[in-house]
C-alpha cells in the first residue's frame, strides 16, 4: 500500500486529466486541418473589442449564410495549417484571433460582405488579413471580394435564365469563379505594382 495513498490518487488523475487534455488538443488540430484543407477562402479577425453579444450576432449572421467562424487557439491552428492554404496567414496569428472560411466558391463574397458591414458598424473589430486559395488577401481586398455577385443574386439571375439559351445559363453558373479569379487577378497585379513602387 502507497505511504501517501491519497497523494498517489490525486497523481494518477492528474496523469488522466492532462491525457485527456492532450487527446482533446489532438481532436482539435486534426478536426482544424480538415478543415482548412477543404478552405477556399478564410479572414481572420481582431475580436479583443467586441462583447460577447456581438460576437454571438456576427456569428450567427455568418453561420446563417453557411460560413464557419471560430476563435482560434493560434498554437493549435500552426499545427493543423501545415500545407494547405491557410499557412500564408501563419505571422497573422499573433493576440486575439477569430477566424471565418468557407469551402466553397460561392460562399466568398458574402462572407467578405458580412465582415466588411459589421466592421463598419461595429469598429472595434479588426479586419486582420485572409487566405484565398492560397493567397494572402489584404482588409483592403475585402470591401472588392464583397461586391462580387452573392449566391442569391446568382440564384435569381438563374431563375431569369431557365427560358434563356445553354449558353446564358452556363454563363450564369460559372459567374462566381469567374469573378474570383478576376478578382485574385486585381489583388495580385495591386500587390505587384506596389511592390514596383521605389522607395521614399
């Protein structure tokens, strides 16, 4: 029998807790790289000034429109972000971090629409940067990426094409890549051209 037997009990839980913690940790980094494995598109956030409510209401609003948004433990997303492409924004990953992304295409330009307005009306929040397929985007990049057509205005246009020719339904349907890949396009010549810029 143990000289200190409840000593001895009180260690074996603490060897069972911290197991446990490290099984949930590896959940999470591995549930995380499935994730951005499959992301086109994720913005981080600067969260530190908004309450609870608010969060809950950007959440709720994003989630709504089929985006996910998390805040994240920055060690455990270095972990789970090794090759794909979110690891561009591994030097954002510094204080408080949220984070929205999307799987899918046409899913990109509403969320840029929904973080561009509640930054707008709620200026605490910080728009830090982003990743689109693989590519750093700038906050200033979000307010273009939200202008781009939206699913529902792409549903709408479809509904006005059904009686059209092939032609403008297919048109129709590849609207949003489109309108990404010309987007990424403007992003990247802007970063090219201030790249060429000589300094003062």
């Amino acid at each position: 029998m143990p000289l200190f037997p409840r000593f001895a009990v009180f260690l074996g839980q603490k060897g069972e807790s911290l197991s446990l913690k490290r099984e949930d940790k590896e959940k999470q980094v591995a549930w995380l790289r499935e994730q951005f494995q499959g992301v086109r598109a994720l913005f981080l956030t600067d969260f530190q000034g908004l309450t609870v409510a608010e969060m809950n209401d950007l959440r709720t609003q994003l989630r709504a429109r089929g985006i996910s948004f998390k805040v994240m433990k920055n060690t455990l997303v270095r972990l789970a972000y090794k090759d794909t492409g979110v690891e561009v924004i591994g030097d954002d990953l510094v204080g408080p971090r949220a984070a929205a992304w999307t799987t899918s295409d046409e899913n990109v330009p509403a969320m840029a629409k929904v973080l561009v307005d509640f930054a707008k009306v709620h200026p605490n929040m910080g728009l830090v940067r982003g990743a689109l397929d693989g590519k750093i985007v700038e906050p200033s990049d979000l307010e273009m990426l939200s202008k781009l057509p939206s699913r529902e205005e792409l549903l709408s246009k479809l509904l006005g094409t059904m009686k059209a020719p092939v032609g403008a339904f297919v048109n129709t349907l590849a609207a949003v890549p489109r309108s990404l890949l010309n987007a990424l396009k403007a992003i990247e010549e802007k970063k090219g051209e201030s790249g060429e810029a000589p300094a003062s």
